[in-house]
C-alpha cells in the first residue's frame, strides 16, 4: 500500500516539477500557437492540423509531455516561403525522492526556427499512432 501511495505522490511530483520548469520562461516569450492534444477525436486521420499567421522572427517549439505522450511526435510546419520539419523523441529523466523514484520528460530534436517574412503556416502533428496520449505543444517567439 505504501508503494502504491509513493507511486502516485512520485507522479504527482513529476507532473508539477514539468509544469514549473514549462512556465518559468512564460512571462518572458509570446505564445504564437498552442494546442493540449488530450483524446483521439483531435486527430483526422491520425494526424493533428491548425494554421496560423507568424510574423519575421525566431522562435521555438515548448512541450508538456508525460510518460504516455507519444514516443515519436513528429511535427511539419509549411508555408508560402517556409518549411520545416522534425521529428522529436520523448525521452525520460530519472529522479529519486526518498523512497519513490518519478521521471520528467522532455520532447529531444531541433526545436528552434527563424521566419523571415510574414506568412500563414500550417501545422502538422503526427503522434506516429499514438493518438491516446496526451502532449501540450507551443510555438513561442524566442526572444529571451
């Protein structure tokens, strides 16, 4: 009982440690495009799709994955005069608490990108057959 009860005291840590780390930066940067792809009805296809206007600048990709994000989140970004694509790998941190051992996870692949002239991009995110697990993507203006 008290590993089931450390279990998800470790889970509960892991998840706000990862939201902490996520809006640290926040204040600081603009968010140009978010989206929380939390149940399969999201998809068309097994594919996510949106688009938005971006004006001249750098910007970079942020994440909120857990352990039952998809593995591979791969993510194309197309415009007029822009293309850019990626495919980024979950991959998980160890840390230990006392007795309880609890993962943060971050989304690894080249996650920056400059825009030289204002377009409207779409985007397209493909969980690679995940469509069950959950991930928060954003698109923030780099100027930190």
């Amino acid at each position: 009982m008290k590993l089931i009860v450390g279990g998800f005291i470790a889970i509960i840590i892991g998840i706000i440690v990862a939201f902490g780390v996520f809006t640290m930066d926040a204040p600081e940067s603009k968010n140009l495009f978010s989206v929380t792809i939390a149940e399969p009805g999201m998809y068309h296809e097994g594919v996510y799709t949106s688009s938005f206007e971006i004006l001249p600048g750098e910007y970079k990709f942020r994440f909120v994955p857990n352990g039952d994000s998809p593995q591979i989140l791969s993510i194309k970004l197309i415009g007029e005069n822009f293309s850019f694509s990626e495919d980024f790998d979950l991959q998980g941190t160890p840390h230990e608490s006392g007795a309880a051992l609890y993962y943060t996870w971050d989304y690894l692949g080249e996650n920056e990108f400059q825009i030289l002239e204002e377009q409207e991009l779409e985007i397209i995110i493909n969980p690679n057959g995940n469509i069950m697990g959950p991930v928060s993507i954003q698109i923030v203006d780099d100027k930190i």
